[in-house]
C-alpha cells in the first residue's frame, strides 16, 4: 500500500519540482558519495535508452499526423498567418544558429564515446549524405534512425493522406495521440533519468560539469528573449506598419505567462482562444489559426533543436560552415512545425538535425537527456514563446487585413 500511495502521490506532483529535486539530489551524491552515484548511472541509461528508442517512430507519427490533419482555409486568412508562422519560425532557427556561435557551448556528456560517424566537411558533403538518407527505404530508416529519411517520408505520407477518407484521418490522428502519450509517460520519468545522470556525472567529472549546462541554458533563454522582444515585434511591424510592442507585451503577458507554467502549447490553446476573442479578432480566423499554430508554429523549438544541435557538434569538434549552417536552420525550422504540442515535444526533434553532422544517434540521446534535465527553464520559456505568438501573428494577420479592406 505504501508504494501505491509513493507512486500516486508521485503522478500527482509537479514534474517541474520533482526534475530540480533529482538534480539538487543527483549532485548532493555525486560529491558526496561518488562510487554510490557511479551506479546510479542506470537509472540515467534507461532514461536515455527509452528517448532513443520512441524518437524515430514519434518524428513519423507527428509529421505525418499534422500534414494530413491540416485543413487551411484561405478564405479564413489562414495563408498569410502561415506565412507568419514559417517565417517567424525560420527567424528563430537563424536566431538560434547565431547565438551558438556567438556563444559557443559544449557539453559535458556521461558517454562520449560513440560520438561520430563520418562526420562531414562541407556542405557538399552534406548535401551528398542528405540526398542519400532522403531516398532511404522508410522502414531501414525507422531501424536505424535516419532522421531525415524519416522526415521525407512522413511528409510524403502526411500529403497522401490529405486524399483519403476522414475516418482513416481519424485513426492516424488517434495514432499521434498514443504516442504522445506514450512520449508523457517516458518524460514523467525524467526525475530518475535526471537523477541518475546527474549523480554519475558530478561524480566522474566534479561540480563543474553543470556549469555547461547553466551557460547552454543562458545562450538558449537569450535567444528566445531575443525572438520574443526584438524579431517578432519587427515582423509584427513590417505587417501592421505601427508600433507593435503594446500587442507584443499583452500576448507575452496573458498568453506566454500561462503557458510558461503551462510548458505545453495545446494545453495553452483555450487561453489563446480567449485572448484571441478578448482582441476582437475574426472567431472564423483565430478558431483554425490558433490550434493550427499550436502545432506547426514553433519558434522556441526551432531555437531549442538549433543550439542543442550545435552545441553537441561543438562538443564533438566538428567543424561547421556558413551554408551548412543555414542548411540546418531550415531543418530545424521544418523539424520545429512537427514539434508535439506537449512538454518536451521539441527535444525528441533533435537526433533527426544531429543526424545532418554525422552525430550518432547515441550522443544525440544524451543531448536530448541534458536538454530534459534543463528543460525546467528551457522548456518553460520556449513554450511561453510558442504560445504567445500563435495569437500575436494570428492578429497582426487580421488588423492587416482589417486595414485592407
């Protein structure tokens, strides 16, 4: 009886709290009892195993789930808020890429090991591997984990579907609901995962190795405070020619204070719906672009799949040119539109923009463990971004429209 309760009262808590309580613990023993917190180290492989393993699969199920369930009405001004959606998206992504070579992190990661396979020189090298892993057999590239394979033939598969009956529309989107599910359970692990890797960490390493973490963690809050205050107002002003702070600062200030406690953009869609109504914006527009946006408009995760990437590739000493660079903020853009609208949903997107560099799917596991661990702020923040511009873009598209007409 006493573990049921352990375990009910566990389920019930904060996954927020219960994260910054692994980690305080995981270094409380990793100095003080080291040779204890070197076994912990499985708790920490189990939890990476489990991401490594459900990622491929939930990469194909999302994509393909939100292309096919997309139904864009342009008679609703849907297209230029989409416009908004991918060109703010591809504007955080660059943000991102920027900011990791501004600042510049690396990380300490539990087993380095197995770091690189063929890791490319150039962008014609890397767009030699990408054509080749683009026509992958979809199933070897659900067995090994070619990510971008997978990408290409969830989106494929996802315009396929666009023409078959609602039903099996309906079965596929209830397919990407079970996995999501299936991706909470996993991350409701975090805790032990967090704890585990943390403890063997500080043990093998000392204290200094969070400090990685606290720096990554700054790079990756300033770029999407950067995105939030200076780039979105831009592409706000560009549409509505006026100053766009006072609707910047409401939708960071009713949308993204919620979702920041929230850390999920679908559960964050009934506020938006409300502040959408409260703006007087068009029921017939913000009632497709704010559920839309919850799903394909993904800024912070586009900032999130960036640096992670590009700090695993600092990490492992591969060198990184101008046009591969770009060539990953549009992965990371169009990896972001397939990000889950639950927590955690972005960081499961970050073996497929690895993959672009050589980055095995081993280390990539492990960056997506470090981002877990610090997603306590990242994830919080990212998803108040996410969120708040879903209504911001969804206005500023439709005061545009207003002024046309």
């Amino acid at each position: 009886m006493k573990v049921n309760a352990f375990a009910a009262a566990f389920l019930r808590g904060s996954l927020v709290k219960q994260v910054v309580i692994g980690l305080i613990l995981g270094a409380i023993i990793g100095v003080a009892l080291p040779a204890l917190a070197l076994k912990m180290s499985l708790l920490g492989t189990l939890f990476v195993g489990a991401l490594k393993s459900v990622a491929p699969i939930l990469v194909f199920i999302l994509v393909m789930s939100a292309l096919a369930s997309q139904t864009i009405d342009t008679s609703s001004n849907m297209r230029p808020i989409v416009v908004l959606y991918l060109i703010g998206t591809l504007a955080a992504s660059l943000v991102g890429v920027a900011a990791s070579f501004l600042f510049p992190t690396t990380l300490t990661l539990p087993n380095p090991e197995s770091g690189v396979s063929d890791a490319p020189t150039g962008i014609t090298e890397v767009l030699h591997t990408l054509l080749l892993k683009v026509v992958d057999n979809p199933v070897n590239a659900l067995l090994s984990a070619n990510y971008i394979g997978i990408l290409t033939w969830a989106i494929l598969f996802g315009f396929a579907l666009r023409m078959v009956a609602p039903g099996t529309k309906a079965v596929i989107s209830d397919l990407a609901l079970a996995m999501t599910k299936i991706v909470q359970w996993i991350i409701r692990l975090a805790p032990f995962g967090v704890f585990g890797i943390v403890a063997s960490t500080v043990a093998a390493t000392g204290l200094s190795s969070l400090l990685s973490y606290a720096k990554l963690v700054v790079v990756l809050v300033g770029a999407m405070a950067f995105v939030a205050l200076v780039v979105n107002p831009l592409i706000v002003w560009f549409k509505i020619r006026q100053n766009p702070y006072p609707l910047v600062m409401q939708c960071l200030a009713e949308s993204g204070l919620m979702a920041f406690f929230s850390r999920s953009s679908a559960a964050n869609i009934p506020v938006n719906m409300d502040l959408a109504k409260k703006l007087g914006l068009r029921e017939e527009t913000y009632s497709v672009s704010i559920p839309l946006g919850a799903t394909i408009n993904m800024a912070g995760a586009a900032i999130t799949i960036a640096v992670l990437t590009l700090a695993a590739v600092h990490t492992l000493g591969i060198e990184v040119d101008i046009a591969t660079a770009f060539l990953l903020s549009l992965l990371a853009t169009v990896a972001a539109c397939g990000a889950s609208g639950v927590p955690g949903g972005s960081l499961l997107l970050i073996p497929m923009a690895c993959s672009l560099f050589g980055v095995s799917n081993e280390i990539a596991a492990q960056v997506i463990a470090i981002g877990v661990t610090i997603s306590v702020i990242q994830d919080s923040v990212e998803t108040g971004l996410n969120s708040s511009t879903d209504v911001l873009f969804t206005a500023a598209a439709d005061i545009a429209e207003r002024r046309k007409a």
